[in-house]
C-alpha cells in the first residue's frame, strides 16, 4: 500500500479512485475515446500485422487439424461459434437491441480466450526455430511438425509462462504437443483441476501462493537463466496481442454470415472481461480494425481487481497496482485477478477503449446462473462479466441515438472445460444468490 499522504493525493486528484476503494460496482467513459483512425496511430501494430498473424494461423492449420482432431471440423482454425441470446435479454430487461454471445469458452484445445494468443505465440516460435533448423520451408504443409523429429528437436527447447491459470492452460497444452519442455508458474488464485491437468500434459506446474504479478516475475527471472527457454511475456508481448486481434476479421465475417447489420445507423457494443489486458486489448484492436467507428468496446473488471481502469484512468498504467490503493485483488473470477495492468495494452488502446466498468462476484455468479437457466449455457465467473457493462451503456447518453437498432456482443471468455461438479457449484451459488435477491 501506498504510504496515506499519497494515496490522499492521488484521491484528490481522482475521486473516481474513492469509488474504487469503497469496492462499489461503477463505470466510467473514456473523455479521451478518438476516431479509430486517430486512437489506431497509438497502438505501434497495424493491419497488416495482424493479416500475417491470420496467414501464419492458416499455415498451421494441416499441423492444428492433424495434432489436435477436435480442430479437424474446422479445418484446423481455432475459432468459436456467435450466438444470440433472446431468453438471455429478456431476463435482463434489456427492451430494444439485440443481444449475442462470443463462444470463446467453447473455443478447442484450450476452452478460453487464451487459445487465441497464447497458442499463437506459440506456434510462432515454433516455426521460427524450425525454419532456422531447415526442418521446415516456406510453402511446406505444417503437419510435418507432428513427427517425431521435429519433437525431438523442439524438446531442446522450452517455454515458459506465469498465469492465473488459462493461459497456463494454453502455452502448455500447445508448447507440450510440438515437443517443448513446458513450465507455468501459476498464481494463488489457479484452480486445482487446471494445474492437474497441464501436469497430465507433461508441463510442470511451478506453484505460488503469491497474485499474478508475483508468479510472472519468478518465472521471468527462470527464463532469464536459460538460453533455450522463451518466456511468454503477458503484460508486453506483441505476438499474444496480434493472435487475439485475428478474432476482428473473423467475427466481421461471422456477423455477415447470420446477417447482422454492423454500420454508422447499427452500432456494435462489444463487452470483454479484463485481466492484465492483453486478451480484451487484442480483441478490442482486431474489432477497431474490422469495424473503424462502428464499433464500442468496454472492458469489465471485477471490483476487487479494477487494474486497467486504475491505470487507464490515472495515466499511470503500469506504475500502480491495485494493492497500492488498499485493494486486495482476492476474486472468484480467477482469470480476472490481476493487480496490474500491462502499461503497453493501456498505453496502446488509451484512445480506442469506449469504456470501463466493474463487477461485484456476488453479480458475476448471478449473470453465470441466469445465463445458464435462460440458455443452458455454463460459462465460467470470469466469463460472464461482460454482461455487468451493458446497463450503464444503456443508460448513457452519448448512445441513445441509435441504441435501438444495437448489437451487444458478450465476450464469453471461458468455462468449457471447468469440471462438471464445479460447474454445479457455481451455477448454485448463483441461483441461492438469485433466490436471496428476489426474496
Ligand atoms: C485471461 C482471461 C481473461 C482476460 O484476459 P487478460 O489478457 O488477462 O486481460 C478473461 N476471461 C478469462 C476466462 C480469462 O482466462
């Protein structure tokens, strides 16, 4: 914690920060919000970044079909059904619009919206290395890298990640399947059934009973000691940014696909849950691009972790933590307790972001049990709390004009592969919250 005298300025400075401290759900919208074609030029990654990171994801695809069978329907592409969710609208009043789900729960391999970035970066420099080694050539088909040899080969070198826990998932369910060795180093706040399983993969789980930021600089300083060994870097790294923003283009084409107008008369809203930033700041870039002005993104924080609105809001990104105000980043959305921010998805989006808002846990496993009678759909507490920024974007005024002919997309982020019986767990306390509340 910051020493008070500071705190009390920084209090003066920002009221929002009082707010932030009395741990009440709130939102705030970005005075600094630019035409994507201004707020674009802050990023310092570009279109066509972001196309190769697309054509680099369908040279893989032979290799992700072959290595992976359940890839196999989609020919290899990672990527999630768009659902609407009528039941859902009603249940949450919301009178005009239409509201629709992203699925990235139910995306393969991994089952979140890490199976974006972080399986990206992964391949990436797997095809880096092999390229390098001439075990690979341009115009080769990919699934040469499922042999032996090549896992041989790659088994010289290892990765490794500090994580909550999905993007543990991702980095080494991947990493292990081209033949790397694979570390995580995973925070406090990581499920049980997560580590289980990378260790059932083979990766080495490396635990702490410290937050995030704590486990990501250990395993940084691990790396640093080994020459062979990649650290995939949550809070700076491009690569894990440009393999979330691929999802821009593709939902464009999914939303054309179910004819789903998106233009200056339809606006999109598009409601991603945050943790350190780089999966909702990727998406958000790749939506920026897809969709210029038409689109409006809010980022959704639980109270108990508000980091990038913190960082965002103050100017001060990575330089302040929440703990530093007297917040104890403790959450049940475990993929969303993170106590500081990434200063470059902050810096790089801070004129691209509508707005930010935050969520109580007692409201996340509401949304996840109403979710779940309305449309028998099970999505982990992280996942749901999208739905927590519709209301105060339905009640400000900058929007009214064309709210009725809006689309709200949810950024589902997570929840397939949770085990049945936590599942349960959540979805019950949900409903006895639910009961409590109509009481
Ligand atoms: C990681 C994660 C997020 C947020 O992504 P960040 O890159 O940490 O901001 C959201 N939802 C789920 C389920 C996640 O695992």
């Amino acid at each position: 914690m910051l020493p008070t005298p500071a705190i009390a300025a920084l209090r003066e400075q920002f009221p929002l920060i009082t707010e932030l401290m009395a741990l009440q759900p709130l939102s705030w919208f970005n005075p600094r919000i630019a035409p994507a074609a201004e707020g674009l030029n802050d990023v310092g990654l570009t279109a066509h970044d972001v196309a190769q990171a697309s054509a680099r994801l369908a040279r893989f695809a032979p290799y992700l079909a072959k290595a992976f069978p359940q890839t196999q329907a989609s020919g290899g592409i990672i990527e999630s059904p768009v659902v609407p969710l009528p039941a859902m609208q009603a249940a949450l009043g919301m009178p005009s619009g239409q509201l629709w789900l992203k699925q990235d729960s139910h995306l393969p391999i991994s089952g979140s919206i890490k199976a974006r970035g972080g399986i990206y970066e992964v391949l990436k420099h797997a095809e880096m290395l092999a390229l390098d080694a001439g075990l690979l050539k341009e115009g080769d088909d990919y699934s040469v890298l499922a042999s032996d040899a090549v896992r041989a080969f790659l088994g010289q070198y290892a990765i490794a990640v500090g994580s909550t826990g999905n993007l543990g998932l991702s980095i080494g369910i991947m990493s292990a399947r081209l033949g790397f060795r694979a570390t995580v180093h995973m925070s406090a706040d990581a499920r049980q059934w997560k580590k289980d399983k990378l260790r059932s993969h083979g990766v080495t789980v490396v635990e702490y009973a410290t937050d995030y930021s704590v486990a990501v600089e250990a395993g940084r300083k691990q790396a640093e000691g080994d020459p062979a060994c990649h650290f995939v870097d949550d809070e700076n790294s491009h690569d894990l940014f440009l393999g979330y923003a691929v999802a821009g283009q593709r939902l464009k084409q999914q939303f054309e696909a179910a004819g789903v107008a998106v233009d200056a008369d339809h606006p999109l809203f598009v409601y991603l849950p945050c943790g350190v930033g780089g999966g909702p700041g990727g998406v958000a870039f790749g939506l920026k691009l897809a969709f210029g002005d038409c689109v409006h993104c809010v980022f959704v924080e639980p109270t108990h972790s508000p980091c990038m609105l913190l960082g965002v809001h103050t100017g001060l990104h990575e330089q302040i933590s929440v703990q530093e105000i007297g917040i104890d980043n403790v959450t049940a959305a475990d993929g969303l307790a993170v106590g500081r921010p990434s200063g470059f998805v902050g810096r790089a989006m801070q004129r691209l972001i509508d707005g930010y808002a935050t969520v109580t846990d007692e409201e996340l496993y509401r949304l996840l049990a109403t979710l779940e009678q309305t449309q028998g759909l099970c999505l982990e507490p992280s996942a749901v709390a999208g739905f927590a920024g519709i209301p105060p974007v339905l009640a400000a005024p900058q929007y009214q004009a064309n709210l009725t002919r809006a689309t709200h997309l949810v950024w589902g982020t997570g929840g397939s592969m949770v085990p049945q019986e936590e599942m349960a767990a959540y979805v019950a306390r949900g409903r006895a919250l639910l009961a409590a509340g109509a009481a």
